[in-house]
C-alpha cells in the first residue's frame, strides 16, 4: 500500500477522533495534520511503520492530551476574554443547539480514559486489540471503558441505552 | 468487544468530517507544512523561555576585574599605579588628611 493510500484511508477516522477529542474542528485539524506528517517524515526517512494507524493515533492522541492541558490552564484567560466578548447571535446560538454540539459537549464531560476508548473504537474505528494496545490496557479492560462510556454518553444524549447491533 | 451500536454511528454521523477537510489535512501533510498548532507551540516555548531567561540575565552580577595595584613611595608623593591602567597620584604622604584631595588621575599607562 502506497503512502497517499495510507493518509487517504486515516484520516477521516483521525479527524472524527481528534475532534471528539477536542471538540473544535480547526484544532482537531491541526492536530490530525500534524499526526499524518509525523508518518510521511517517518515513511520516508525509515520506511513505514508496523503499524501506521497505530502510530499516528499514538501521536495524535498525545497531542490532543498536551492541547487540552494547555486549553485549561488557559482558561482564566479566556474567561476574562469572554466577559468583553460580544454576545453570540441567533446563528451561533442554534449552532449551539446542534446534534453536533451536544455531542461534543457530552463527549467532553466523560472521563478521560472512557471518552478515548469511545473514540477510537467508534469513531477512529480501531480493532478492539488495536485500541487496547493503543491506550495500554488489557483488552477486558477495554471492553469495561468501552461500555461505561456507551452507557454515560447515552445518558447525557438523552438516549437508550445503546443496543448491539446484530452482526 | 466493540461490537457496533447505534450510539458508535450517531457518534460517527456527528463527527464526519468534510470531505475538504480530509483533502486539506492530508495535503498538508504531506507537504510537510507546520501546522499553525505547531508553530503556536514553538512560539509558546520562545515566550516561556523568554520569560525565564530574562529575569535570570538581569540578575545576574557583572563580572569584576580583579585589580592589582601598586604602591610606592617617591620623596613626599605615594605613587598608585595599575597595571596597564590609570596611574593615581596621592600627595603628601606624610600628612594623609590631604591625600585624598590630591589624587590626580594620568591618563592610562602612563607613570610620572
């Protein structure tokens, strides 16, 4: 499989994970780009990966983690900001209102560990072995995150609780 | 273990990206273009740097030469000269009250 092929068939799974991740698609971009480039330099300075999805889901899930730290210890900050903001008008306010946004909000108020394992099962659609490995558990482990954070996020969306779709 | 729920598709639905975004994102990639997020970074670590270097250069002491003087008598004057520097007259040695009103300063290296 060639390189382009590669970056072609991740990234969309990677942009779904890191936008869930981050919850703001311009960072969530960012952050992607930066996850693929790391594979093209290492492509072509060492040949591929073992793994290609592996590593660049390592890569983006770290940078992701630092982006956040670095979001809250700003957050003082953009409190201040945002008192002499102007307030959001009707476009922004419905956009608020989205599916879209409500799962983003619900994704964030997860735990860490849970939300990760959901992204990058259901959304960076990774094996279940693949994901284990990724976030270092066993993959029992895996299986419990996994249906906590179905079952909390369902909760939040208001949902069911989700069902297992037959095969 | 993972086996797909309809959350895992809504979840999917909702974070789709565009196709212009994937184009955009692996482009970039594989130009090799630095991210803004990454040249954000590097300017984070520049301004942090710059915060605790400067503080640590302004405190810092200057270096002091260290200073060899030479005192000798000749007739009634005190002779202080430096190495390579200023020569220092000091009058009246034998009434040191007038000395220090009496200091005259040559100009460097030279002696009397």
């Amino acid at each position: 499989m060639t390189l382009d092929a590669i970056l072609a068939e991740l990234a969309p799974g990677l942009l779904r994970f890191t936008l869930g991740l981050l919850g703001e698609r311009a960072v969530a971009e960012e952050v992607a780009q930066d996850a693929l480039a790391a594979l093209v330099v290492r492509w072509q300075r060492h040949g591929p990966p073992e793994n290609a999805a592996a590593f660049v889901f390592a890569i983006a899930r770290r940078r992701a983690g630092r982006e956040r730290l670095k979001r809250r210890l700003l957050v003082p900050l953009v409190l201040v900001a945002n008192r002499f903001a102007p307030v959001p008008g009707p476009e922004a306010l419905a956009v608020g209102r989205s599916q879209v946004a409500a799962t983003l909000a619900a994704l964030d108020r997860l735990p860490r560990p849970e939300r990760e394992a959901i992204l990058l099962v259901a959304a960076g659609e990774r094996s279940g072995s693949e994901a284990a490995t990724l976030l270092g558990i066993s993959p029992s482990a895996l299986k419990m995150r996994l249906h906590r954070a179905r079952r909390r996020l369902s909760e939040a969306l208001g949902e069911a609780v989700p069902v297992k779709r037959s095969p | 273990m993972n086996d797909e729920t309809d959350l895992d598709r809504r979840l999917r639905a909702d974070l789709e990206p565009t196709p212009e975004a994937v184009a955009r994102v692996v482009a970039g990639a594989r130009a090799g273009r630095p991210s803004r997020h990454l040249a954000a970074s590097l300017a984070w670590a520049a301004a942090v740097l710059l915060a605790l270097g400067l503080p640590l250069l302004l405190l810092e002491s200057p270096r002091r030469e260290t200073a060899t003087l030479n005192i000798t008598n000749s007739g009634d004057l005190v002779l202080v000269t430096r190495a390579g520097h200023h020569a220092i007259l000091g009058g009246a040695a034998a009434d040191p009250a007038r000395a220090p009103q009496s200091l005259v300063l040559v100009r460097p290296g030279a002696t009397p």
